[in-house]
C-alpha cells in the first residue's frame, strides 16, 4: 500500500545524497618570466592568469620552485642616515649592495671621507674577535652618528616598543636606536656586532586570488600575515631550490571552499612589507590546487 502522505515525488528525483562532485587537483607553474611586463616590471610582484577557471577550490600548496637568494643586504630604504662633524648634520648614503663585514666597513669609511669640506679624516675598520665595527678620526672635531634623532630613523611602536621598520643601516652596522657621539679620542665602537643578515634573510611571500588574501601564517607586531616565509643567506648561493620537505605551505578554504579563481598576485616582501629587490632575476613557484569539479 502506497504511502497516503506522499506526492510520489521522491520516486522522479535522484537521491541527493549519491551525488558526489570529483575531486581534482590541478598542478600549476607560476613563473614571473610569463607576466605582463608593462604592468608589472619586477619579478618581486606580479600576476599570473590560470589557463582555465578553477571552481570549488578547497586548497592550495606550495610543492617546489626556485627563487633568487642574490638578494642585497645594504638597499634603498635602510642605506641612508644622518652624520653629524661639529655643528654641520648630513645624510651618508651607502651604495646598494652584498656586502660582508669588512666591506661595509670600507664603504662607510669611503662615504664619510667623501663629505664635502669635512674637518676629519675617518677610518672604519671590523673588529673579527668581539665582531664589531669602530669608527676613528683625527680628532679635529667631534662627530655624532644620529640613528636616534636623524631622519631617516627606524620606527618603534610606541605602545610595545616593537620595531616597525628598520629604515636605516645602524642595526647591521651594529648600532642601536641611538644616537652616538665620538669620545675624546675620536673614537665610537659599536655596541653589538655587525649584523648584515638581520632582515635580510627572510623572504615572506604574500599570495592572494581574485582580492582574496590567501595568508596562512599569522605574523606579530601588527606585519601583514603572509603565505610563506624562505629563510636564506643572501648570496650564498644565486638562487634557492624549494622542496615539499622543507618549503611545504597550504592554504586550506575553510569551512566553504573558493567558489573561483582565475589568477593568483605573487608578492615577495621583506619583514616589513617592503617589495625585496630581486636584481632582474625570475621566480618560479609550482602550486598544487585541489577543487571540486
């Protein structure tokens, strides 16, 4: 006997929970050497466009590439301070580049000696034991290194006295957020060793898909979460070779998965979201997407 409540509908429609959409993972190469390069001239920032919509994205997974380690140490944006001789201040830019600690040093010394109608004559040579820099001049008259009350200085979050960004040397010459003032000798010793590699080694990569931030890793101080971070030393080698092992990231799209996406924004940036200058060289990243077909 026929069910008097029912409309015999349930016979016309297919049990819903039977139907299963495939799961498909789809395997991409994001190579910068394939974007626009009027819109987008440096390989630190760019957009790659996925050769077909992907829907349903549950994941996405960073599985091997190979980025450039040739990263500079001393660059725009923390190269430039304020010098003081006497009553006279200036800015002293350092060149752009790798540097280790004694040729630091040496550019100091050549950038200091470069003053115009300066009254000393300076000589900066590296301590190998204690690790440290010290700057010496003939005393003709004193000399301040303004890192504290210069412009440029690096910013501290006055609430939990983080650092918000290094904008000048002093840290990887080995200074702090001070100013420092020759002694009667005409002598000022770093207080701590030199420091090239303090930001300088980590490369944070930020992802995002058609406006939406693909960030996984929660980073403190109020820094912009990121995707990944690649520790490195800089010019240890010309580039660095990625492996799930050791490089291994996933996004994960919870509790809904994407509905779509068609492009993914590759950032590369330093600690303090400063696009790092990848000397012309190109990155290649491989993504694994898992989406629902």
């Amino acid at each position: 006997m026929s069910d008097p409540t029912s409309s015999g509908q349930h016979v016309l429609m297919k049990d819903q929970t039977r139907i299963k959409r495939a799961v498909r993972q789809t395997t991409i190469v994001v190579n910068s050497r394939d974007r626009n390069y009027l819109n987008y001239p440096n390989s630190n920032q760019f957009r790659y466009t996925l050769r077909r919509p992907l829907t349903n994205v549950m994941s996405i997974e960073l599985m091997n590439g190979v980025i450039p380690c040739f990263i500079y140490n001393i660059d725009i944006g923390w190269n430039v301070f304020q010098f003081k001789e006497d009553t006279t201040i200036l800015s002293i830019t350092l060149t752009p580049g790798l540097y280790s600690n004694t040729e630091l040093c040496i550019e100091l010394q050549k950038q200091l000696n470069a003053i115009p109608n300066k009254k000393n004559t300076y000589t900066v040579t590296f301590n190998p034991n204690g690790r440290n820099l010290q700057l010496l001049s003939t005393n003709t008259v004193s000399y301040s290194l303004l890192f504290f009350s210069g412009d440029p200085h690096d910013d501290i979050d006055l609430k939990n006295l983080s650092i918000i960004s290094i904008n000048t040397p002093a840290r990887m010459l080995g200074f702090g957020l001070n100013d420092y003032i020759s002694d009667s000798s005409g002598t000022i010793v770093a207080p701590i060793p030199m420091d090239l590699q303090n930001f300088s080694s980590r490369m944070y990569l930020h992802l995002e898909s058609d406006g939406k931030n693909l960030s996984r890793m929660e980073v403190g101080a109020g820094r912009q979460d990121c995707f990944h971070i690649f520790y490195f030393i800089p010019g240890e080698t010309e580039y660095m070779f990625l492996n799930k092992e050791t490089d291994r990231s996933v996004f994960t799209s919870s509790p809904a998965p994407l509905s779509r996406i068609t492009t993914l924004e590759i950032s590369l940036r330093d600690e303090f979201n400063r696009p790092i200058n990848m000397n012309h060289r190109e990155v290649s990243l491989i993504f694994d997407i898992t989406h629902l077909e």
